[in-house]
C-alpha cells in the first residue's frame, strides 16, 4: 500500500477497527477514513454505495460487525444474520463496483465447526455442524468468505479473509448483556472487589480451553498481511496459545487484585469445548503477535479504569 492511498476502515470507532487506525498512522499512512454507524448506515445499500463513489478508498479493511458474547447471540439471532449479513454485501459490493485495489475482511474463528479437530485448519470451514450459540453470526461471517471468494473467482478481484481469535483489549465492550468472556470478566471481577463480594460467578464450567489475541496485534496482522499477502485463501489469526476459563478468570484476579472465590455456574452453556486456531499459514509468513497474556489484561484493566469503555 503507498503511504498516500485512501483507506477506509468499516468500523474505524469499535475495538478492531480503532486498532488497524492506530497501526496505518503509526506507520505514515495519511489518508485514513471511516464513519461511525451513525453518520454512515452500513446496511443501507444506497447511502453505502454514495459514500463509495464520493470518497474511492483505494483499499478497505472490513472490520465493522454487530457482535457479541453467548447471551447476546442467544437471545438476538436474527439481529445479528440480519445485519453482519447486510453491512458485509454492502461493502464488498461496492468494493467492487468502485474497483477497490484490495480488501481485507474480517471473519471469526467460530465460523469452524463446533467439534473441529484442533487445532483448526483454514480447510476445516463446513466440514461439520456449528456452535449452536453462535450459529447465526458464524453463519453471516461464512457468507462473507465465501463472498470475497466468488467475487475473486468471478472478477478477479483481490479480496482476502481473515480469521481472528478471540480478541481483547482497549475500546472493548463491558456490557455484560452482550461483552465476551475476557472483557465480562474484567468488569465482574472489578466489581467484585470494589464491592467486596466473598465470590463472583463465571458462566459454565470453567473446562472450555479459549485462545485469545491482543486487538493491536490482531491490527498489526491486518496491515501485514494487506501489504504482503498475495494469496486470495482464508487465513487465520491468533496467538496459537490457550487457557482454559477457569484459568483465565484465576489470571483476571490476580492482575485485579481480588482475593475473592470463583462459583461457576454449570447450568449456562459452555460454548464450544475448545477452540485453537492452527496459525502455521501466517507464521510461515514471519508474523507472530508480541503482546502475552499476562500483559494483554494489564494493558486492558489499565483501559477500563481509564473509564474509555462500553458499559
């Protein structure tokens, strides 16, 4: 990409799209664009394509979405197919239509089946049921891919699909109606030890094995792989590394500071058993993520108490 061209990035304000906006600036690009979802209505076709044609972004990173964690999936399916659906035709048509260079689209690790082998291969997309949780939004995600594919195969254009681990890190959701495990259980536990309460609940088990990803190198991955990669194949993202929840929340206390117990409560769902990405596609590429665990939650308990947060 020359440090001149045109970027637009589909959700410049959410936690994805911030970070890819920090990683360009930090490398010299000047011409970075994006609207928040109240000045530009993503899954409304026309005022999508008006933009296209008024600003001609030369390259387009597609990480707006309506996501959220098990509760929010289960109670607004609909919600979530409906608009991913939306918001992602529109935008890589109009990529087209107004001959984008190169697109980089970001999709999910639960687009793979529930019980995959792991760790996850890229070629294991549709070979077996989904995480009946998530189904509708993996559905969307899926669609997308196999969107930027055809219109590979069809035009010839150069739109590339990456998978992301789960992610976390600074402009996270906290909402507990709809925040994912990491950043829910930042908020939970802040809150438990402000209020000295003796526990707190964690939904499940806590037996679930999760790999998680800091946002900025997730947004450094991104940049990289729109600059180098020249494949138009899937690829995925993440740290290569899991925990299990229970080991995760334990972390949680103690960058926290809580001394109180964990209470996991077996009658909400689990989720998929495990979900580890297999990254041998990117590492042969020269990229891997510098951010740990460990420092990855300090860096995001710092953000929340900075109160730069959804609640």
């Amino acid at each position: 990409m020359e440090k001149s061209a045109k970027i637009y990035i589909a959700g410049i304000y959410g936690m994805v799209g911030s970070a890819i906006a920090r990683k360009l600036k930090e490398q010299g690009y000047t011409e970075v664009i994006g609207h928040s979802s109240q000045e530009l209505d993503l899954t409304n076709q026309q005022a999508v394509f008006d933009f296209f044609k008024k600003e001609r972004p030369h390259y387009v990173f597609l990480a707006a979405a309506k996501v959220g964690g098990i509760y929010a999936n289960l109670t607004y399916p609909a919600d979530f197919i409906y608009s991913n659906l939306w918001i992602q035709t529109n935008i890589i048509h109009a990529a087209y239509v107004f001959r984008v260079t190169k697109l980089l689209f970001l999709g999910s690790s639960c687009i793979y089946p529930k019980l995959a082998e792991q760790p996850m291969k890229e070629e294991y997309l549709l070979s077996g049921p989904l995480e009946p949780t998530n189904e509708s939004y993996a559905l969307a995600k899926i669609a997308g891919i196999k969107m930027c594919e055809a219109y590979n195969r069809q035009y010839h254009t150069s739109y590339i699909s990456c998978m992301p681990t789960n992610l976390y890190g600074p402009n996270d959701n906290y909402n507990l109606m709809n925040a994912h495990v990491l950043p829910a259980l930042i908020r939970k536990v802040h809150e438990a030890k402000i209020n000295k309460q003796l526990n707190f609940t964690v939904w499940g088990t806590g037996s679930p094995q999760r790999e998680f990803l800091y946002v900025d190198d997730l947004a450094d991955a991104c940049v990289f792989l729109m600059q180098e990669y020249l494949q138009n194949e899937t690829i995925n993202v993440g740290s290569g590394q899991e925990v299990s929840i229970r080991e995760l929340a334990e972390l949680v206390k103690k960058t926290i500071g809580y001394s109180g117990d964990l209470v996991f409560d077996a009658s909400k769902p689990d989720g998929t058993p495990r979900k580890l990405l297999d990254v041998s596609k990117l590492r042969a590429l020269d990229w891997k993520p510098k951010v740990s665990l460990e420092e990855g939650i300090r860096l995001a308990y710092t953000d929340f108490l900075a109160g730069k947060v959804r609640m």
